[in-house]
C-alpha cells in the first residue's frame, strides 16, 4: 500500500512497537483497536511479527 498518510510513529519505533505488541497479544485479541495498529505496523515492519491471526 501506499504511504498516503504517515504513522504515528516513525519506523525507527516500528520493531520496538513490535516488540511492545507481542508482550500484549493477549491484550490485542481482546482489543480490535490494537489489532488494527497491529496490522498497520505488520506492514511497517516487513511482518517481523512471528504469529497473529486476524
């Protein structure tokens, strides 16, 4: 996709969010706002995110 609007965060914080996002992915499932960030930065990220279903 293209990047129309830029993220709230850089991608420099991208795998330090990911990071963040995977120590609450229990957090995540029950949240489908940080789901939607999570897919957002899943794309940021190159899908560095080892396992998340959608």
């Amino acid at each position: 996709m293209e990047k129309s609007s830029s993220p709230p965060r850089p991608q420099k914080n991208c795998p330090r969010t990911i990071t963040n996002i995977i120590n609450n992915d229990v957090k995540i499932r029950e949240n489908e706002v940080e789901n939607c960030l999570l897919t957002a930065y899943k794309v940021c990220c190159n899908n560095i995110v080892p396992h998340f279903d959608t």
